[in-house]
C-alpha cells in the first residue's frame, strides 16, 4: 500500500501539470452530470400548464457527456495523446487504475456532412431525391468517442464599414440662415404663381405621356428559342431583281421652302408625285423601253466584254504582259517587231480621220477617239467615241455632234470628265458617264473669241478643288477656260502667238525674199503644246511657222524665248521620261530633232520619207522612239543608228498615221490613222531595257555630238551648273 502511494507520488512530482488538467477535467464532468440530473427531477408550471422545456438530446442517440466535444474543439494535439498513452502503459499500474483519462478522438472532419447552403428559391426540386437529412453536428453515433472541452475559445470581432440602407434627408432649415432665406424666397415664389396674382398668366396646355418600361426581375426565365435548318435556292437573277428593286426605293424628301408659297398644300404634291411615281414602276415596260434603259446597256456592256476576251484570248495575254519572249533565249534577235493585236473600228467610224486621242488617267484600258477632219476641203461631223481595250469589237460610247472635233482631254481630278475642241472654236466638258450627251459646261460666244479649230486642250489645276482647261487655236490665242455653277465656261486670254522677225535662234531658215513676201496675218497658229516636266507655269508651243515659242503663265502676251525648230509647221513636242531637259520635235519638213533645255543648236536630227505628224518615247527603254510619217511607221533607236530607222512598216493604201501613244507597260503601241482605225500594236524583240537609263541616254547624246567639240563643251558646261545648282 505504501509501494503504490509512493508510485503515485512519485508520478505526480515528476508531471504535476499533467495530474492537475485530469483533476480539473473530472470535477467539472461530475458537477455537470449532476446537475443535469437535479434538472430533470423538477417541474415548471404557471397557472396550471406545464412549462417545461423539453429534452433537446434525440433520445435516439446517446448524450454526449459534457467531458467531451465536438472535434473541431480539441485543443490537445493528437500526437500528445499518444504520447500520453505510451507513457502510462509503461507504468506499474494501468490509466484505468491510477484514475487517469486520455484525450483522443476518432473522428476525421470529412466523415461529418454539414450542409451550410439554404434553398431560397420558390418551386426549386432537387434532383437528388434519395439524400437523408444528416444529422446536428452535436450529435454523435452510439459509439461513445473520446473528447474534452477545450480550454479557451479566441473570438475577434472587427467594426465594418457603415453601410446606409435607408436615409431621409431633412428639408428644413433654421431661419435667418442663407439656406433658410433661399426656402423661404422659393416659397413665396410658388405662393405667387399658384395662388397669387402670377396664377392669371397665359399658359400652354401641353399633355405627356409616361413610358412603360418592362423591367426584368432576375427570377425571370427565358425560354430559348427553337431552330432548325432550312434549304433555300437564290440565283444570280434573283440577287440582281432584289438590289434592283431596293436601288429603286427613294429617299424622304425634305421639305422645300419654297414650295410652302405654292397655293396647294406641299403635301398633296408630294402624295400626286409619289401616287405617279408608283404608277409609272407598276406599268410593264415594253421591249424599247427596256432597250434604252442605262441598266440594260451596262448589262449588255459587260457580256460583250465577256464574250471578246474569248475571242481575243491571246492577243489580251500579250496585252496584259502574260505572255513575255525570254531573254536568256538563244535565238533571240534585235529585230524590233511589231505584231498586230486588234484594230478598233466600227461602221460609224469608217473614213472618219482620227484628230486626237486621250486615255483616262485612272483607267488605262478606257480611252477616248475624236474623229473629224484632216484637210480643210473635207466636210465630216463630230463623232466621239469611248472604247475600252477589253472590248475591241465595239466602242462602249459613241457621241455625235455637228461640228468635226479636233481636240479630246480627260481630267485627272475627275476622271470621268472630258474636254472637247472642236473645229469652230467651242469649247465643252463631257460626262462619259451618261451614254446620251450630258454637257458638264459648255463655252459660250460672248466670253470665247475664238472662230477656229482648237488644236490642243489640257487640264490644269489651281488647288485640289479647282481645275480649269488651256487651250491653243488655229489664231495663235492660248486661252484658259474655267467652269462655272451655271455649267457655263468663263474664257480668260492667257497668251496670243506673234510672228517672229529677224533671225532667230535653233535651225538655220534660208532667208526669204522681201518683194515677193506678202504676210496676211501676223498670228501664227498654235498647232501643238506641252507643259514642261518640271516648273509647272512653263509650257512650250508649236506654231505652223516652224518656231517652237517657251511660255509662262505668270507672263501674257510675252514669251520667254523662243527657236526654230522646223522648216515647216511643228506637229508634235515629246519630252523624254528619263531626261527632262531633252525635247524632241517633229513636223512637216519631214524631220524628227532633238534639244537639250539651255542648247540653242539642235543637238540630233533625224530625217523620214514623209511629214511626220507625230512621235512617242518608249517609257521602258530610253533610246527607243516611234515616229508616224505618212504610212510608214519607224522605230528608232538612238544608240544603235540615227541615219535611219531601224525597223518601218508600211500600212496599205492612201492613209497618213495622226497619232502614236506607248501604253504604260512600253510594250504596246497604239496608232491612228485618217480612216478612223486605232491599231493596237506589241513591241517585241527589242534590247533589254539598262538599268541606269538615263547614263545611257546621256552616253548616246555624247556620241552622236562626238564630232562637234564645241557643243560638247556647252553640254558639260551646262551639266555642271544644274548639278552645283541642283536643278
């Protein structure tokens, strides 16, 4: 007996904190079992109905005892238990015996369901019908566990920020304040207008009238809406009806002050105009009518365009650059050919001479012929026809007029106008766009003193807004027309052409003899003109006396100076794309000669077997230039030969070719002639363009002057003064 208590002593010397926690523990688990009973033994009652509240343990389960808790509340580490537990297994006596308890639990917190959701929604059914209610997370099953209350629960509560979920303002105010005076000025403000005399004003009774807004709760449910796939079938036909029929739908029209005097009401006007309208659209349309329509002639605009690109299927390959010759080839001979690709004529054309030729600037495939007179002996009327290399069979406009055209210019602002000079000195801008005449503005004989041919039309612009046309006459005036709001042109003088007297700088004229001259006018006629490259006020014209006269804008009735150039009249000046200081000249002492800007001697002449009426600088290849002399077309190249072309071909019958234009590409030539006929050409077999165009242009000037010291030093004396002042 002595054995144990010492034992027992002993243990509580060496653990005495332990002992004391298994002491306490048990006292409080007494007094509590205790008083529960005590509880249960009394009744309440109050007047006569018993009060006393019920069990709240499920006599289902057994009650837990108060030394014991949930296991979220254990405040002694499980590891310690162990330790516990080992420890008294070691000793002399078990835990049992000594009166000692261990602390453990055998519950895991995933083993207890706890729902913490709520069902707040109205009619929700669970899909899960075979759930059971779990059970209080204080109830345990019968197996007795093993808790302890824990020593102390830490709670910290923190204030939130304040959150307003109704406030009323107050609207009163103390007075004698300013905010007080300020009510009290609004009051007797409404007493006046309500009760006192500013209820007597006039007012307007007007009405208004709330919207209804449908507002959406979250609880709403939308039900989504069915689909399903569909097979429809639209042609081009239908596609083209449907955009045609909506083109057809007219704007609101505005309202026009000046229909508010009328003596009818403007809106019965308007109901008679649409009621007629619609009338007109419900009426079938015979087959003239549809005819004539634009919309039908577009239609059958682009099906010949369809059909002639079948037809002309190789030809439009070369045109188009599809087709090229190699150059690598072995074979290959400079042999500068021209293969023939299609000849734009029609039946209204025939015999017709071609005077003037323009392309679109936009458009490279659409241009524009002028047909009229060659001689003055001929009578012939103006035709003007609008053809597009798409379509070589048939032109897509033909426009007549009384008067034989002789000069045609499209705008580069807006591409779809064009200038028209006629042989009686009118002047007038077409819309190409209509296929009937529809006249931009037109010159009238009260501002336009010119009786003449026009020879020459071109645009110029002033700002980006503002554009107008210059002009050249057969009386020597170069005329600058400018387009009004009443679609009329305002014609202003800018430069008449004198007769030069006395001798003269360029080409040496054998003099003439003074009895036999008889001058009969002293205006010369300004038969051609070109803008210089680079000043843009500068420009250059060619006059029938041979004299090639340098103008400015900025000075009237005065030239700058002035050369001759030709033994005869000057038909055409050309600038080179890759020297522009370099002119060449052509007229009808059959020659072609060449210039340098600050040269007065020519510099290159070369002769042909006829008056050459025009020429054309290959834009690809520097030294290449065509010339039209009579029937004959020759191709010169500056750097092969100048004595003679180096490859002419020779056109059937009694014709003089008018005109020759190089397409962009270089490759392809065009040519009119005085029957009416543009015949589209394709270079081939010509000398792989350089790469340094202009120091081959330069090179070959040098060698064709090589024998003339003097002019050679002129020319580099003139090189170093534009290369030190950048010009």
């Amino acid at each position: 007996m002595s054995h144990e208590s010492l034992d027992q002593d002993s243990y509580a010397t060496t653990e005495p904190s332990k002992a004391s926690v298994s002491d306490t523990a048990s006292r409080v688990s007494k007094a509590t079992a205790n008083f529960m009973e005590k509880r249960e033994i009394y009744r309440i009652v109050v007047d006569g109905i018993d009060c006393t509240p019920d069990n709240i343990v499920d006599p289902n389960y057994v009650t837990m005892e108060e030394t014991f808790t949930h296991a979220a509340f254990e405040s002694k580490p499980r590891a310690r238990s162990e330790i516990i537990t080992k420890e008294t297994k070691g000793k002399s006596k078990s835990a049992v015996d000594t009166g000692m308890k261990v602390y453990a639990t055998t519950i895991s917190l995933d083993d207890i369901y706890i729902d913490h959701t709520s069902n707040t929604e109205e009619g929700f059914t669970s899909d899960r019908q075979d759930l059971e209610k779990a059970p209080s997370a204080f109830y345990l099953p019968k197996i007795q566990p093993i808790m302890s209350y824990p020593p102390e629960i830490l709670i910290v509560m923190k204030e939130t920020e304040t959150c307003f979920l109704f406030e009323l303002p107050s609207f009163s105010y103390e007075k004698g304040t300013p905010d007080g005076a300020a009510v009290e000025e609004e009051n007797e403000f409404y007493q006046y207008i309500t009760v006192g005399k500013g209820k007597n004003r006039k007012m307007v009774t007007e009405e208004t009238q709330t919207k209804e807004c449908v507002t959406q709760t979250r609880h709403t449910l939308s039900v989504r809406p069915q689909k399903k796939n569909a097979i429809t079938f639209a042609s081009m036909w239908d596609m083209h009806d449907t955009y045609m029929r909506l083109a057809r739908v007219k704007a609101e029209e505005k309202p026009d002050e000046m229909v508010l005097y009328q003596s009818a009401a403007p809106t019965l006007l308007r109901k008679k105009k649409i009621s007629l309208d619609t009338l007109d659209e419900k009426k079938e349309k015979t087959i003239e009518q549809i005819l004539s329509t634009p919309q039908f002639l577009d239609a059958v605009l682009l099906t010949e365009r369809v059909l002639a690109s079948l037809e002309y299927s190789n030809a439009q390959k070369k045109f188009r650059g599809l087709i090229r010759i190699d150059p690598r080839a072995l074979d290959l001979v400079y042999v500068y050919t021209m293969k023939p690709l299609w000849t734009l004529e029609c039946d209204e054309t025939q015999n017709r001479p071609i005077t003037s030729i323009s392309f679109n600037p936009k458009n490279k495939n659409i241009l524009a012929a002028a047909h009229g007179k060659f001689t003055y002996a001929e009578h012939h009327t103006g035709l003007l026809c609008i053809w597009c290399t798409k379509n070589p069979c048939k032109p897509e406009r033909i426009y007549h007029f009384e008067d034989p055209l002789t000069s045609v210019a499209f705008s580069e602002k807006n591409p779809n106008w064009l200038a028209c000079g006629f042989a009686n000195g009118d002047v007038l801008i077409l819309d190409i766009t209509s296929y009937s005449i529809k006249t931009i503005a037109t010159s009238k004989r009260d501002t336009n003193p010119c009786f003449e041919p026009i020879w020459t039309a071109s645009w110029r612009s002033i700002d980006r807004d503002n554009n107008f046309v210059i002009t050249t006459c057969q009386d020597g005036r170069i005329n600058k027309f400018t387009s009004t709001k009443t679609h009329d042109f305002i014609c202003t003088p800018l430069m008449r052409i004198s007769t030069v007297e006395g001798k003269m700088k360029g080409l040496e004229a054998p003099r003439l003899c003074i009895k036999e001259d008889v001058p009969i006018t002293r205006y010369p006629a300004a038969l051609c003109m070109k803008w210089h490259p680079k000043v843009g006020h500068v420009y250059l014209v060619g006059t029938d006396e041979g004299c090639i006269h340098k103008c400015s804008t900025h000075y009237l009735n005065q030239h700058m100076d002035v050369f001759q150039a030709h033994a005869g009249p000057v038909y055409s000046i050309q600038f080179s794309p890759f020297m522009d200081t370099l002119l060449a000249s052509c007229g009808a002492d059959n020659a072609i000669r060449l210039w340098m800007e600050g040269i007065d001697d020519v510099i290159l002449t070369m002769m042909c077997p006829a008056a050459v009426y025009d020429i054309a600088f290959c834009p690809i290849n520097s030294t290449i230039l065509i010339s039209a002399s009579g029937n004959v077309l020759s191709i010169w190249d500056l750097r092969r030969k100048t004595h003679m072309p180096c490859a002419e071909y020779t056109f059937p019958g009694q014709i003089v070719l008018t005109y020759i234009k190089f397409s962009p590409s270089g490759d392809n030539v065009f040519v009119g002639d005085t029957l009416g006929r543009v015949h589209t050409f394709h270079l081939e077999d010509t000398p792989i363009p350089p790469f340094y165009q202009k120091k081959l242009l330069d090179e070959t000037i040098r060698r064709a002057i090589c024998t003339r010291p003097q002019l050679l030093r002129q020319l580099e004396k003139l090189e170093k003064f534009r290369e030190k002042f950048g010009q």
